[in-house]
C-alpha cells in the first residue's frame, strides 16, 4: 500500500491533477509491477503442483496443503489478471483524452487565429466592399463597350450604296482584262494522221519495197501516155 501511495502520490502534495502523459506513465510502471509479481506466482503455483504430484496418496497431508495453497496462488493470479485488464482500459482512456485534449487545443488555436484576423473586418463593410467591386465592374464594362463603337467613324454610311460601287469596281477590273486579252484565234480542226506500221522492216526489204513502188510509178506514167496517143492518133484521123 506504501508502494502505490509512493507511485500515485498521497496527501496533500497530491492536489495537482496530474496530466495524462504522467498518468500513463504511472499506469506503466504499475503494470510492470504486476507483470513481475504475477509471473512469480506462476512459479509458485509450478512449484505447488509438483508437490501434490510427489506426495499425492502417499502422504495426503503435504499434498492437501499444496493443493490448498496452490488455490490460493491461482486466485491471486486472477485478479492481477483482472487488475492488467483494467489498466489497460485506463490507459487506452488516458490516450484517448489525451489526444482529444491535444486536438481542442489546436482547434482552440485555429479559432483564436481566425477570429484575429477577422477582428478588422465587418460583415456590413464587407458588402459595401463587394457592392462598390460590382459597380465598378459595370462601370469598366460600360467604358470598353463605349470604346469599341466606331460612332464616329461612318456608321451612317447606306450599305447598298457601298455594295452597289463595290460590284462597279469590280465590273470595271473584268473589262479591263477582257480587253487587254481580246479574242482568242480560232482553233483549227486536227488532221488526223495515220497509223505507223506495227512492224520493223529491215534495211534491205525497206530498199526493195521503194525500188518497187518507183518501178510501179514509172509503168503507170508509161501507160498513161499511150493511152493519151492513141486517142489523139484516132481524133486526128
């Protein structure tokens, strides 16, 4: 009992709450405590119970003992299993709000900071603001929308007036170039010339194929003036 009062502190110098860090750490050196005391217990319950297999019938006495204490061991090693289970729900607890503290910490921050910094800044002035941004937007569109209207650069100008010397000009162009081409000569029809011989005649047979045709030339002249002779011959007589 003066052990855990030395762990956890005891009369007035306890009034402090500790923090969660020290309370988990005290929870761990606890815990170690109950470790080391439950694997003796262990031990002993061993030891008992190779004391019941030595004696068993034969000496009832020493066995019922060992019996009887090793019960009592193992009722001890109960609770500290019961005790280890609850500290680590505290421990997991202590965790827990701690890492819940530490998180309402920082949000806590986070909101001091925000509200800061909206500290110079008005709902009311923030519409005004915004107002005043719109209405300048609509000045400087009304601005560039004044600027890109030519009103004074022809705008009364009739545009059939302007279609109408458009296709003048262009008429003018097209008698320009007509006459500078003028009429372009007839063409005349194609004479039709005939097909080249499919085949290749030789040197010599094209020799014998001219000489041939001269000699048919010379007859028919030959015969063309006979027949003339005779019928002058017959006119004259």
């Amino acid at each position: 009992m003066a052990f855990f009062s030395k762990i956890f502190g005891g009369g007035k110098a306890a009034e402090k709450a500790p923090t969660t860090s020290d309370a988990i750490q005290k929870l761990l050196e606890v815990e170690e405590i109950l470790n080391k005391k439950q694997a003796y217990i262990e031990k002993k319950v061993e030891e008992e119970l190779a004391t019941i297999k030595a004696n068993g019938t034969k000496n009832k006495r020493v066995a019922l003992a060992a019996l009887k204490r090793k019960k009592r061991l193992e009722k001890q090693l109960e609770q500290i299993d019961g005790t280890l289970t609850t500290i680590e729900f505290q421990k997991e607890a202590l965790e827990n709000a701690g890492t819940n503290a530490e998180v309402m910490k920082v949000m806590s921050y986070a909101a001091k900071a925000m509200k800061s910094a909206h500290n110079n800044m008005d709902i009311d002035q923030v519409e005004d603001l915004m107002d005043e941004v719109k209405e300048q937007q609509q000045i400087a569109d009304e601005i560039s929308s004044a600027i890109s209207n030519p009103v004074a650069f022809g705008q009364d100008v009739d545009e059939d007036e302007l279609m109408k010397e458009l296709e003048d000009i262009e008429q003018e162009e097209l008698d320009k170039v007509l006459l500078e081409t003028g009429p372009s000569p007839a063409k005349e029809p194609l004479v039709e010339l005939p097909a080249a011989p499919s085949s290749t005649l030789s040197p010599a047979r094209t020799a014998e194929a001219a000489a041939a045709s001269s000699s048919s030339s010379r007859t028919k002249a030959s015969k063309e003036e006979e027949d003339e002779l005779a019928e002058l011959a017959k006119w004259a007589n």
